[in-house]
C-alpha cells in the first residue's frame, strides 16, 4: 500500500492507492455520505478524503485493518440524538456508528 508516502489531490486517486476490498468500502462510505449530503463536494484534506458543504463535514480514511472516520461538529449536532444515549452520556461515537440507521448497511459488510 502506497498511500502513507503519497500527497494525493483528488478522493479517487486516494481510493485508487488501495486494494479492491478496502476500496469498495472507501466508495461505500463516500457514497452514504453523498446521499445523507448530495450537495457536498469531495475533497482532499490532512491527506484523507473529507467531505465539504460549505465547511468540511465529515473526514474518513483507510488503515491497515479498519477505515477511520470523522465527523466534524455539524453531523455530530444533526444526528446528536442517534449518538447519544440519555443512561450513557459518553457513550464513544464509534459504538454506534454500525446502527442501520446512521450508516445503512455499510459496518453489515464483511471485512
């Protein structure tokens, strides 16, 4: 894998940079994040793919064994009440993001 020594300037050249399996998760994610925002561009940002509506919205990235991803303020406001769970006020944002309603079926997908 080619991409932690690599300035990528576009998502696909990004995406590109990996194997087939870890890039149909990259395309899954970008798509699910364009149909929840399909006014939003794509961007490059802190060498990852990023989201941008006005400011960035959302940034993800692929690791060795897992996809990152990381929503900035606004998503993290919109969907607060997803997030949060009133006996659990910390409850990290990572347990939750395989629920169907935040992510489709995206984290369904085997490894």
């Amino acid at each position: 894998m080619k991409a932690a020594s690599t300035k990528f300037k576009t998502v696909d050249e990004y995406i590109s940079a990996f194997p087939p399996s870890t890039q149909k998760i990259l395309k899954d994610v970008r798509k699910i994040i364009h149909e929840a925002a399909p006014q939003a561009e794509d961007v490059i940002s802190y060498n990852m793919p990023a989201t941008k509506l006005k400011s960035i919205l959302v940034y993800y990235a692929a690791y060795e064994k897992h996809i990152g991803f990381y929503p900035t303020a606004s998503p993290i406001d919109v969907f607060k009440d997803q997030l949060s769970d009133p006996k659990e006020p910390s409850t990290p944002l990572e347990e939750k993001l395989g629920q169907r309603n935040l992510c489709h079926s995206l984290f369904d997908s085997p490894p």
